[in-house]
C-alpha cells in the first residue's frame, strides 16, 4: 500500500507528466486527476513523464475533489499559503510518517496537490484532514506542482525504506586491513629512516607516533596502499640510479 497522489484540477500536461516522474522516482504509483484542464489522456503529459507513462495510463480521472477522496480516511492538502482555516499544519517529513504509519494500519491516505495558477482552493482544503507545508522562503513560497510532487515522494520513500546516510562505493576494491595500513607505515617508516629524514634523534619517537597517527586516520583501500607502495618504491629506484 501507497499513499494516492490527488492532483486537483491540473492545467498543464506537462507538470502532470512531471509529477508522475518524481512518484516514479520513489517507488509511487496511484495517480487521480480531479478535472484536468486540457481533457485526458494528455499527450504532453506523457512525453513529460519519460518512462512513468504506465503511471499516467493507470490514473484515474474525476469530476470533483469530494469523489476522488472518498475512500480515503485520511487527506493532506499540500498548500504554501495561509488559509484561516484550522488545520494541522506537518512538515513533508511528518506528514509522511504519519501517513506510513497509517497505511501500515491499513488506511488509505491521500495527498491532494493544486492546479499552476494559485494552489488549491479553501473548499479543497476544507475536505482535507490536515495541511502539509514545505519550510520554504515566505518571500519565495510558490513551488511547481512538479517540484511539490517530488519533495511529498521523497520524504514517504525514506519514511518506508531504510537507507544508509553515508557509504562508500569502493570500485573493484576493499578497505584495507590493519596489518596492511601496518606495513604500509613500516615502509615508509624505515625508508624515511634510512634518508635521515628523523632528525634530531631526541624528536625521532614523537615524529614517527605522528606518522602512524596520520595512517591510522586515513580512510585507505587496499589499491590505496598498493599505489603508496609503489610510488615509495620508484622513489627509492630513482635515488639509487644517481
């Protein structure tokens, strides 16, 4: 189960198709359109949506806002604007939790979006349980019903689906390991050693404590430690050929 994404009264096919991208992106799919300015099916909107036009196929079209939330039991009006009306008010990330929590109950939760011109209408509004408002610059609030769509889809994908915060892709390699980092420092430890590089004597223990310590805190690859191998190496050969 998956929130339905209303869009209520549609004016261009082409952020129609837009939106229904940005549900692609996130793993959505249920689509209604409430009275779509230009008729449907809309051909802009396919050419927009690149590749989500099975999403568009599978929208359904109604007269009116009241019959496309029906059997929904929980509706947020997406809106930027104040309303004087007493809502609710969540942030995409709340409103997303809350309707993951929802769904899992077996709920049907939909999120209504508004036509380019001026958002959806108090009498749209007034048939939704709550309000989501993106924390926007209130000298810059408008957002573009596909851009709108995208932020909504985004926060229920990583409300439903655990993602790592941080990770490193490793390309063909893997971190290396302590005895590897190890004899890395070892080599050029007794290299730099041998080049009176650990001068004066008396500074030698606390000069080499600090070059590990830099190793150690080095995030490195195993092709990292190959690399520094080598070029230690091939410095050392190109010393010795003078």
């Amino acid at each position: 189960m998956q929130p339905i994404f209303v869009l209520v009264r549609p004016q261009m096919g082409e952020n129609i198709g837009a939106a229904a991208r940005a549900m692609a992106n996130f793993g959505l799919s249920h689509m209604r359109l409430v009275a779509p300015r230009d008729g449907w099916p809309n051909p802009r909107a396919v050419a927009m949506a690149s590749g989500a036009g099975r999403l568009l196929d599978a929208a359904q079209v109604y007269d009116t806002t009241a019959q496309a939330i029906a059997d929904c039991t929980m509706v947020y009006a997406t809106t930027a604007r104040a309303r004087g009306l007493t809502k609710i008010i969540a942030t995409p990330e709340r409103a997303m939790a809350d309707t993951h929590a929802r769904i899992g109950a077996g709920e049907r939760v939909a999120i209504l979006f508004g036509p380019e011109r001026a958002g959806l209408e108090n009498d749209d509004i007034s048939r939704a349980n709550a309000i989501i408002s993106v924390p926007v610059d209130p000298e810059f609030a408008s957002l573009n019903l596909g851009q709108c769509a995208l932020l909504t889809a985004y926060e229920w994908r990583r409300q439903s689906f655990e993602s790592e915060p941080e990770k490193v892709d490793f390309a063909r390699t893997e971190p290396a390991s302590g005895i590897e980092v190890e004899k890395l420092a070892q080599h050029y430890e007794d290299r730099l050693d041998e080049a009176g590089y650990f001068f004066p004597d008396h500074k030698a223990p606390g000069m080499k404590q600090t070059m590990r310590n830099m190793w150690s805190r080095m995030p490195m690859t195993r092709a990292d430690v190959q690399l520094l191998h080598g070029v230690l190496r091939q410095m050392v050969r190109w010393k010795e050929r003078d």
